[in-house]
C-alpha cells in the first residue's frame, strides 16, 4: 500500500529556503589537498565561518539569478563545510558550479523536454553544456564531494552506515556519520552477499557506483549521510520513527543467514517507502 497519502505537501508559506533534497558528503583532511587549496582550507576554518546548507543554496541561487538565463553558477564557489573530529580538521568543498553541471544532465533523463524548455531555455542548457566540456578538458579527474538525492534517501546509500550513528535532532537534523574505512567496509562486504542472491541487481550496481566514487577520498575522510531538506517534508513522528538504515542491514543480514524470503520482505517494504516520498517530486 501506498504511503504517499500520509505525506503532507509543504505550503508555500511554510516551505524552507532548503530543497526536499538528501545529501551524502565527504569530508578530507587537509592533508588531501594540493597547494594553494590546504592553505585556503586552512585560512577558511580559522575565520570560522561555519555556513550551513541554506547558506549554500542561497548563494548558489544569487549566482543563478542573471540575464540572460544560466544554467549552472558562473563561478566555482570558494566555500565549504567543515567538521573537527578527534582534533583533525576534516573538510567538505562545495563545488556548486560542478554539481550544476552535474545536476543539469540529470534533468534531461528526469524531465520532458517541453518542461525543460520552459524551466531552463535550450540555449542556456546548451551553454552549459559546452562550458562543462571545455572545463572537464581542463580538469579530467575532478569529482563532487557531495551527491545529491531529491526526494528521497537512495537506498544503496543506507548500507555506509550504521543505526548506533544516526544523529537526530527533531526539527533540526537527521544524519550519519561514519569513518571511510567503515563506510568502505560495510559496503565491501555487502556487494559478497548481494551478489549471490537474485534480484538486487539495481542495487548491486549502485554499491559500485558508489564504491569507486569513495575510492576517489582519503582513507581517513568522514562520509555523512544528511537528511537536509527532508526533515521539512515529512511529518516528525514518522522521522523519529525512521530506522532505514538498521532496516537495510536486516535486510542484508537475512540474505546472509539464506533466509531470501526475509530479505525480500524487508527490502520491498523499505523500497516501498522511499518511492511513495520520492513520487512527491511530481505532485501538484
């Protein structure tokens, strides 16, 4: 059965500055960084700054804001999450103007081209689209350090962490966070068990997908797991109540045990409630 009618669809008066949007991040020690960028890190969480995520969404949509019409920021930004963990400084970029880029190649597979005409002019779209090229020319090995979910927590992203790190504060956050050897461990060894069994291919490839994108970090990065703009699209008790990640590795646990039939169940209700939140993308 459907969830979807349980899920109030935020007013425009009560909506937040920050996207239904889901994040999983990677933060660096500075050691990862090549010169002048440490020293900019450096420079940067001595000022103490500190932005938060719609510190980062406003800036991206001032940049945004332009005539003609762009597709993605004109400049990368310059800033950054950051977080100290057992006395190490650990940082996150934002590379905004990169994650248009990226973000902008997934519309096309996520919406009809009359509704992409209309949201975002082609020539604008085709702007962006050499600017990428000519920019990825320059900059072959670049990569995001945050992926975007809208709508949704994708589920592969659950099997990186562990419920004893789920972080919830009602009306204030929902996150994991776990060390990269934790996060590449887990899903190490849940790509063994998933791929002896039937019917997670979808998941097997997007552990994959994700495994070579961790590869690209310092053994010593944190990944987080952040519920952002989720928390003001779904109603608090069933947040309170949200236990996906613990779900998943039962899930996992009882392929492991052989028991197919309860991985199956546990699975296919989990799936069931991240698509009914997910199809909220395209309400009225």
């Amino acid at each position: 059965m459907s969830e979807s009618s349980d899920l109030p669809l935020p007013s425009a008066r009560s909506a937040p500055t920050v996207p239904y949007a889901s994040y999983l991040r990677i933060y660096e020690p500075l050691a990862a960084f090549a010169e002048p960028e440490r020293t900019h890190w450096a420079d940067y969480a001595r000022r103490g700054t500190s932005p938060t995520a719609q510190d980062e969404l406003r800036r991206s949509l001032s940049d945004l804001v332009r005539v003609p019409v762009v597709g993605v920021p004109a400049h990368e930004s310059a800033d950054a999450f950051t977080a100290v963990v057992d006395g190490v400084l650990l940082v996150c970029p934002w590379r905004t103007r990169l994650r248009g880029w990226l973000a902008l190649q997934e519309l096309v597979e996520w919406f009809p081209r009359p509704v992409l005409d209309a949201a975002l002019p082609p020539g604008a779209r085709r702007r962006a689209a050499e600017e990428y090229e000519r920019w990825r020319e320059r900059n072959p090995d670049a990569r995001p350090w945050i992926r975007t979910g809208v709508w949704q927590v994708p589920l592969r992203w659950f099997v990186l962490v562990a419920d004893e790190e789920r972080d919830h504060v009602p009306g204030e956050r929902l996150r994991y966070r776990t060390p990269m050897v934790q996060a590449r461990r887990r899903l190490a060894r849940a790509l063994r068990i998933l791929r002896d069994a039937e019917g997670y291919g979808m998941l097997v490839d997007g552990l994959v997908e994700v495994g070579s994108w961790l590869e690209e970090f310092h053994p010593r990065s944190m990944v987080e797991l952040d519920y952002g703009g989720l928390l003001h699209a779904l109603p608090a008790d069933r947040l309170a109540a949200d236990r996906s990640a613990a779900d998943l590795a039962a899930g996992i646990a009882a392929l492991r045990a052989g028991d197919s039939d309860g991985a199956t169940e546990v699975y296919e209700e989990l799936a069931e409630r991240w698509r009914a939140v997910r199809e909220r993308l395209f309400a009225n």
